[in-house]
C-alpha cells in the first residue's frame, strides 16, 4: 500500500514531554485529510530476571489516578544516549540494580493511531545491587519495588493485575522463552 502522503502539520500544544500536532495528509485518491499526532520522544524500559524471578515495580500514573504495576521505564531524555545506556540508568534509578548482562527484546509502537511514540524493551540479568539514584519526583519516591516469580507475574496478566502494555509485552516475551 502506498499513495499517502504528509503534507504538513502544526502545532497546537507543547509540554515536558509531548507535543501534540495536527497533520494534514493526501491519501492515494488525492484527498486530504487531518489527523491529531502526539510526538513523543520516546523511552526505554528494562526487565530485570533474577533466576526465576523478575523485579517490578508499583507507581502512581497520574494519568489513570492509579497505582500500576510495571517493568523499570523511562524518557529517552537525554539527547544521543544510546537506548542500552538509558535502559542502565532507568534499572539504577528505578530499583537500585546494575546489570551484568542487558539485553534488546523488544521495540514497540506503543499507540499507533495517534503517537509516534516508541519503547525499546530489555532484559537485564546478572544482576548486582547498587545504590538506588532516585530523582525527586514524587511517583519515584512514593514507588514500591517487587521481587515476583515470573510464573506469578504472567499470572497476574490473565488476572487483570497487570495492564501495562510494555509490562505485557515483557513478560510474555520472556516467558515464551523460558527466561
């Protein structure tokens, strides 16, 4: 399929993270069209396995006014840092963790209707504490941190415990592996 074309786009709001847009787009027939388009700068977000276990963590989404359950994440914040080393950063910020071994599972479009937004997921093991570098936000100091059985955690999945896209993705991905 091909014939659709981005003709321009113009913003209409613009935050700490988001900037929303609208687009106009020619489609295959010569007709135009908008579209409203969230850029996003993207994040990572890291599974760390533990032998049989993995280790979550439950934070407070403003967004839904609710405590969720999910793998360490973050903003691709920092400008040209590679995904691997943000992945690093977010496991010591998030749950006071260094990885021995880190590596990529996944990349996801997270919303692609709307959102250009995209997660690149990984898996971290050999794992070693390590002091934890916790920013003042008030999610990351109000977050509980989980040691789960991954068995337990895919549970959890089915049981409506866990929501979270990237978590989802995550934890089915490396339970179809076998760890």
């Amino acid at each position: 399929m091909t014939g659709f074309r981005s003709l321009a786009e113009r913003t209409v709001f613009e935050g700490y993270v988001i900037r929303v847009a609208v687009g106009t787009f020619e489609g295959p027939d010569g007709r135009r069209f908008e579209r409203d388009v969230i850029h996003h700068p993207g994040a990572v977000a890291v599974l760390p396995v533990d032998g049989d276990d993995v280790i979550l963590v439950r934070q407070y989404r403003s967004a839904l006014d609710g405590h969720l359950v999910e793998i360490p994440a973050g903003l691709r914040d920092i400008a040209d840092e590679p995904q691997i080393e943000t992945a690093r950063r977010e496991l010591i910020e998030e749950v006071g963790l260094e990885a021995g071994r880190i590596e990529p599972l996944a990349s996801v479009h997270n919303a692609i209707g709307y959102c250009d937004e995209v997660i690149d997921i990984f898996v971290a093991s050999e794992l070693r504490p390590v002091e934890r570098q916790i920013t003042e936000s008030p999610e990351e100091l109000d977050m509980e941190i989980l040691r789960i059985p991954i068995d337990d955690a895919v549970s959890m999945i089915w049981a409506g415990e866990i929501t979270d896209a990237k978590t989802v993705i995550a934890l089915l991905a490396i339970g179809s592996r076998g760890n």
